[in-house]
C-alpha cells in the first residue's frame, strides 16, 4: 500500500512539474508582455538588468556602470556620456528628451552614434524600446 501511495505521488508531482514548463517547444512561456508603466524600476528590471550584462560589473562597458538600480539611475540620468567616447557631446538620459538621450538612441537605433546596444545581440523589442522611451519622456523618475 505503501508503495502504491509513493507511485501515485510520484506521478502526481512529475505531472505537476511538466505542467509548470512551456510550450509544447521547450521553450518557457514569456512573462505578461502587455503594456508596463513607464517607470525606472520597470526599466531596471525588465530591461537593463537582463540585457545590458556589459554594464552591470563594477567596471562596466564604456565608463556606465549599472550593477543595480539606483547605480544605474545615478550613472544614466543628467549624466554625461563617456569623455572621448562616440556619443560625446552627449548626455546618457535627459529628462523629457527620449530623442536627445543617449540611451534612447542607443536602443532605438535613431540617430545613432556608435553601435547599437545591446551589442552583439538581438535588437531589443520594440516594447521595451518604447517602455525606455515613455520614461524618459515622462520625466525620467526614479520611482
């Protein structure tokens, strides 16, 4: 009897745990993809923390360092791009301005100084883009 309840949990839990996966593919389902907030946190970590590895050391890519959020907010907003670097005159996020921040052109592509980001990857999608873009456009808020 023992053995049979072990069996019948057994089963129960490896179904429980096929049911938690994807789709049929493998894959992982995407988390909600509808509209967030345009908020520097939805920003954070939604965005910049899994895309922008490059940044995220004490080091970072570039002179910007984002290992967490309020580095991040610190090192983007008001902030001047890189001395010598690509985007300079530039500053990385200009409050109001998706179209004047580095950042934004950056991701978006338009009116690009130096290599689209994330480099070497993937474009990102236009969701986020646009998620980057309301932010900035609503202030550029550290929520």
């Amino acid at each position: 009897m023992k053995r049979r309840w072990l069996l019948v949990m057994g089963l129960a839990l490896g179904a429980s745990v096929v049911g938690c996966g994807g789709d049929d593919d493998g894959t992982t389902p995407a988390a909600d993809s509808g509209p967030r907030d345009p908020t520097f946190t939805n920003v954070y970590t939604g965005v910049i923390a899994p895309n922008c590895s490059c940044h995220l050391s004490a080091s970072g890519a570039g002179g910007l360092v984002m290992r967490d959020q309020a580095t991040a907010y610190g090192n983007l907003v008001g902030t001047a791009a890189q001395a010598g670097g690509m985007c300079e005159p530039g500053t990385r996020v200009v409050a109001g301005d998706a179209a004047g921040s580095v950042l934004y052109r950056k991701v978006s592509g338009e009116n690009l100084c130096g290599d689209r980001m994330p480099r070497g990857r993937a474009a990102l999608p236009s969701a986020d883009i646009q998620l980057i873009e309301g932010w900035i456009a609503a202030g550029a808020m550290n929520d």
